[in-house]
C-alpha cells in the first residue's frame, strides 16, 4: 500500500504542477490576445512589450510543465525499479504494475497545447491569429 500512496502523492505533485503552468499559460495568452485585440482596434499603437510578455509566460509555464513531467517520468521509473528489487529480494508479496497516470497525460495534453499556443503567438498562425 506503501507504493500506492507514494505513486498517488507523486501524482498530486504533477496536478500542482498543471494548475501552476495552466494558469501561466492563460494568464499569457489571455494577455497577449487582449492586446492584440486593442491594435487592431486602433486603440493602441505599440503592443510589442505586452505581447513579449504574454509569450513569456506561456514560455514560462510550456518549460515548468516540461519540467514536471520529467520530474514525474523519472520518479516514477524509479519507484517501479525499487518495488521489482523489493520483489525480487522477497521482501514484498505481489507484483502489480502502475499504469500510465491520467495525471500525465492531461499533463502531455496541456503541453501540446501550450506549444500549439506559443507556435500560434509566435508565427501569428492559425485558429488564434
């Protein structure tokens, strides 16, 4: 049971991770798109430093989600090597895997679209241009 929870705390971590990126990830493209919208009204005239800073922190928040579930890959590679060498030295009964963690990919999911987003800001491409 020990493992579950770890593996269940590990995956809490990741949803703080989410939480954080996706709010910098909004926050960003929330800026950069109200902005944009005010040039092309006429209202504004200069918009390049609020749209360098909304790009920075969707930037920001594609590398710390980046971060996560690297951090998470490799916690949790880990953990499934000590339980198979707890196995394997008889120390633990059972062998029961850990699936893929929905946490993760609803991480991997908000990544694609944090970079669709950044490619979007960036190039002025797409369905957000």
């Amino acid at each position: 049971m020990s493992f579950q929870r770890t593996r269940m705390s590990a995956d809490r971590t990741l949803m703080a991770v989410i939480r954080t990126s996706l709010s910098l990830i909004g926050f960003g493209f929330t800026i950069f798109q109200f902005f944009q919208r005010l040039r092309e009204a006429g209202t504004l005239t200069q918009v390049g430093s609020a749209r360098n800073f909304g790009i920075t922190l969707v930037a920001l928040g594609i590398l710390m989600l980046v971060g996560g579930v690297v951090y998470h890959i490799q916690y949790m590679l880990g953990l499934r090597a000590q339980r198979k060498d707890m196995t394997n030295a008889r120390l633990i009964h059972g062998e029961s895997g850990f699936p893929v963690s929905l946490t993760l990919i609803t991480a991997v999911l908000l990544l694609a679209t944090g970079v669709a987003a950044i490619i979007s800001m960036i190039f002025q491409i797409g369905p957000f241009d």
